[in-house]
C-alpha cells in the first residue's frame, strides 16, 4: 500500500535557525519559509535528491506542534509521511485491520495540497504517520 | 554537503511485531531480522521506492537504543541518516562550523558496511543525525 516516502517532518521553535543549519552546516538546498495559517505551523522544505525535510514552526495560538515542542525543547522529529495512491481505499483498508486514523477520519488539504490523513502513533511503532494521496 | 536521505531508523521492542506492521498492515517489503552483535540491535529494513526505513531491537546487554526504549515505551523514530560523499571532510566541516560529533569522532562500519558518523542532537534540530559514506 504504502509507496514513496514523501518527507520527514522536523518541529522546531525557530525555523530561521533550523534553515540555517539545513542550508550553512549541512549544506542542502532549501526553500523560502511559508507560513500555513489554515495547518498552524510555518514551513520550510530542505530538498534532497530523494526526499524532502519539512521543518515546521508553530504559527498562531492553538498550533498542532506547540505541544510536542514543550516536551521536546530543541525540536525533534514530528511525524513521517508515506505516499499513497488512493488515500479513501488506503484508509479503508487501515481501519479494517483496526487501525486507527487521527481526527474525523476524512482527509483535509495538507500542506502541498493534496489530501492526507494521520494515523495513531500506537498502531505504527510509536510514530506518527502521514498519508498523502501522490 | 548532505545527499540523499539514506533511512530513518525507528527503535521498537519487538521487531516481529513491528516488522508485522509494515508488511502487512502497511502493505510495505521488508527484509528478514539480521541480528548485528557489533552494533547491539537486530535490523530489518522496509524497503521503499526512494529510501528505507530501518526497525531496530535492542540486542544485548549494553544495546545503544535500550535507553531510548525506556523513554518511549511504544517505540519512536531514533535517529535519521543522510549520504556524504566523502565522511573525512564531512566531519572536519562540520566540526569547523561548530558541531559535535559523538563518540571518538572517528567513522565506524555501520550495519550497511560503510563508514558512518553520528552527530549531537541539540546541534541538529533536536534530532540524531547518522552520516554515511555513500
């Protein structure tokens, strides 16, 4: 079911200095931050040749990454996000086999406007997972 | 500086289990458990098109991801490793600008049987960051 690897997303509270390590230290190229009102973070891609790192900033009061960086200070990685071809029959299929999907259980627009849905951590090793329709 | 995403490793107490997941609620390809002494885990890797996800589980006494384990009951993404061309001059780069390079600061043959490098978590976003020599 599951197809590419998409990206690996990376929360920080300064995404500035995020970009800067991306783009000085460890030499990739990166994109210009955007801020995501409607998702509550701001973003910022760093492209390799076969993937990509998101590095998100929480933007706005009830930001959807605000908690995760009390508990971890200096960021760490948020979720990872895996393609699928047809995101309705990928789920479908994930809740037969009882796993469960975060939210209401319809995809939203993601962040590269395509359809996506999260799924629980404590059905996939304790790792929040990303489904993006490619 | 950095290439391509090599893998993500995500730690877990049970391989079986987890290995489970990926191939059959994921629908993903996965390699049979390889136990590496040497490196204090046993890896199966979940082969997708344009990189890999690496599942460890503890191996022995003295397993580099047993601490991690505590903290994370359910498992977790552990660290996260991208190709250099050349790990000599990668290092020394990185150490000129600052970073921190665990260990001896020597490269060790990782589990792929390349010269891999990890580097300090609060010089990398919060995030373990493996190099490996492609």
């Amino acid at each position: 079911m599951i197809g590419r690897l998409n990206h690996v997303a990376i929360a920080v509270k300064d995404i500035a200095s995020a970009t800067k390590v991306y783009q000085n230290t460890l030499g990739a190229k990166v994109t210009d931050a955007v801020p995501q009102p409607d998702h509550g973070v701001t973003t910022v891609f760093v492209e390799l040749p076969n993937t990509k790192i998101e590095l998100l900033e929480p933007l706005g009061a009830d930001s959807p990454i605000a908690k995760f960086l009390e508990r971890n200070a200096d960021g760490g990685i948020h979720h990872i996000c895996y393609e699928v071809d047809d995101i309705i029959a990928a789920r479908d299929q994930l809740k037969g086999q009882g796993a469960r999907v975060l939210g209401t259980g319809e995809p939203r627009i993601g962040a590269h406007g395509k359809p996506v849905l999260f799924l629980h951590p404590k059905d996939f090793c304790g790792t929040l997972v990303e489904l993006e329709q490619a």
